[in-house]
C-alpha cells in the first residue's frame, strides 16, 4: 500500500511538471503576508539527464552575439527613483549593484503566479566570458530563491532545468532569468559588447530577447515598444515553437515563431491607476514569456522516448510609457484651465448684467 501511494505522488508531481509552468522572477514578494500565496511543492526526482544541459554547456560554451540587434537606438535611460514588489509596495533600488536575487514562482500568471517553496537543483550561470559556478536554490521564509553576486557589468542567463518522464514522454521545464549588473553612469566601458545578448549553445529550448541598437548598460522598456525574440535550440533556430506574452493584467498573446525563428510583440498599456496624483512613473511591471516545442520520437544519452515536450520560459520587466505620465499631466492642467477660464468667465458675465442703481428724483410741483 505505501509503495502505491508514493507511486502515486510521484504520478501526481510529474503531471505537475507537463502542466503547470515554472519562471524566474527578479520581482519580490509582497511584505503583507496575508495578500502573498505561499505555495509549497515538492520537488520532482530528475531523471538520469538531469546535468545534461550542464554537461553540454562545459563542452559547448555560449555564444554572446548570436542575436541581431534591434534598431531604435537607447531610447530609455536611467530615471532613479525605486522599484516595488508584487504588491507595489516601494522597495529599495538595486539598479546599479551587483547582488541580485531570483524567486522561483510558479503558474503562467504573471502578476498573481505563486512563490513555491521545497523545490531543489541548481542554477547554472551563464556570463559573457562563459559559465560561472553553480548557484544552489534554497528556501528563505518559505520560499525558493537564490542570491548572485555578478562579478562584472554585463549582462547574465541563469538557468534552471527540470526533467521527468511521463508515460514515455520527456518534460524539460527550462526556467531562464537574463539579469542585468548596470548603471547609467559607466565610463571607459565597451556597452556594447558587454551589452550583447548572450545564446546558450547547449540548451534544448531557449528564449533570446533580441537587444536594442545600442541598448548598453542601462535601456528601460516601456509599455507601447516592440519586443523581438528568437526561439533556438542549441543556439540554432526553430520554426514554428509556440510562443506566448502574458502581460502584468494577463492579456495574452501567441505566435508561432517563423522561419528565422522570431516572434515580435507589443507591449500593451494596462496600467490605470485611480488618479493621476497616484500615477507611478516607475510602477515595475512584469510579463512572462513562454516558448512551448514538442517533438516525436527521439533519443537521448542512449534513452529512447515516445516524444518530448520543451517548455522555456523568460520573464522580463516594463514600466509606463512617459507619454502616459504627461497625457495625465496635460489632461489635469487642461482640467484646471477649462474651471478657471469658465469660473471667470461666469463671474465677468454676471457682473455685466448687473445694473448700477440710479436715484431718480421726481418734482412733485412740476
């Protein structure tokens, strides 16, 4: 009987991983616990090919120009003020440091997905010069996170990779995070080599934003740009993967990537405060993308499977458009101008229709 039971949990854990999606996120949880979903999920035993991608990487290296640039220039730049947390409670900026730290959340919801906690593995990183030692994931207050400390200025991947074999199927769940150790101040520095996106040669699906033209150390994306992507597997691309956007308010979107295997989407505005007094010009907004490629029958290390499901994930960050700001800007002091022009206007008219009084004296003997 037990031995059915834990047949059966690890049954329900791996259907877990074919259904349900996992992602990296730079955002922090909420301070107000009762507002915060905590969820704990047991980890899932990897499969004999779980240091695959690992092993792969020490052979193949990465690749750190393999992406075209997208034109328009660094057209964002470095405003200060702070970032928040999954609430929009104000949290400290840690623009220009090197330490970050990622939360392993769970579920394609990019604003309300969970924090999971009792997930296990490692972090591989990724850097321009090549791979970095290993991060181990680890629960702190119940939830699973990690602490990097970038060397370098530049940009970094970090990968996690879950594996497991379901009815003959293999399910690769590849959660990556781009981070980036910026400033807006830098001096004496190439930005744009230490700007360019970095392709991981070794990773079976893989999500690459493709980097403005001169994007640098520092580019702010805003709702209204065009993001671009490719979907490559083993730094090559990949035609027809399915490719969603989820936005911060869950408007979706999906493509299949085309020949060259390149998707374009377009930041939508879905942030509306009550007021423009409670307009936040740096209000972090996340999305979530997800790539999705299933193939037949394949091979792998020897192990022969019905078929494969690749699932990858990448979450990145927007902020409101500062035309937004300044339409509400405008919008109050047209406002403002419409009720003192007709306030004036009301009191000269009325003071105009008032008569002066004239005494009039009549001559009762004439």
């Amino acid at each position: 009987m037990k031995n059915v039971v834990v047949l059966l949990l690890f049954g329900l854990m791996q259907m877990s991983v074919q259904s349900e999606v996992f992602w990296l996120s730079e955002t922090p949880p909420s301070k107000k616990a009762t507002a915060l979903k905590k969820e704990p999920v047991a980890s899932v035993p990897q499969s004999e090919h779980a240091g695959h991608l690992h092993a792969q990487l020490a052979a193949s290296g990465v690749a750190a120009s393999g992406v075209a640039a997208t034109a328009g220039g660094k057209k964002h730049t470095h405003g200060g003020g702070a970032e928040v947390d999954a609430d929009g409670e104000v949290v400290a900026d840690n623009t220009h440091s090197g330490k970050k730290q990622l939360w392993l959340r769970r579920g394609d919801d990019a604003r309300a997905a969970a924090y999971v906690s009792g997930m296990q593995g490692s972090l591989i990183l990724l850097g321009q010069g090549g791979m970095l030692p290993e991060v181990t994931l680890a629960d702190e207050k119940d939830r699973t996170t990690v602490k990097l400390d970038l060397p370098e200025l530049g940009f970094y991947n970090a990968y996690w990779v879950q594996r497991a074999v379901h009815e003959g199927m293999l399910h690769v769940q590849i959660a990556k995070a781009e981070v980036l150790h910026g400033t807006c101040c830098a001096k004496d520095i190439d930005e744009e080599a230490v700007g360019k996106p970095i392709v991981n040669r070794a990773a079976e699906l893989e999500l690459v934003r493709e980097h403005y033209s001169g994007e640098g150390l520092f580019t702010r994306i805003v709702s209204g740009d065009t993001i671009n992507y490719t979907v490559l597997s083993r730094g090559e691309p990949i035609a027809g993967a399915k490719v969603t956007m989820i936005s911060h308010k869950g408007w979706r979107n999906s493509q299949l990537s085309d020949a060259q295997g390149r998707v374009s989407f377009t930041l939508i505005r879905d942030y509306y405060p009550p007021s423009w007094l409670d307009f936040k010009k740096r209000f972090k907004q996340s999305y979530l993308m997800t790539a999705e490629l299933e193939l037949p029958e394949l091979t792998v290390e020897g192990a022969t499977y019905n078929a494969a499901h690749y699932t990858a994930t990448l979450a990145g960050n927007y902020y409101p458009s500062p035309y937004d700001y300044r339409s509400y800007a405008w919008g109050l002091g047209i406002a403002l101008f419409v009720i003192v022009f007709g306030g004036v206007s009301i009191y000269l008219y009325r003071r105009r229709r008032i008569k002066p009084y004239q005494e009039v004296r009549v001559d009762a003997k004439a």
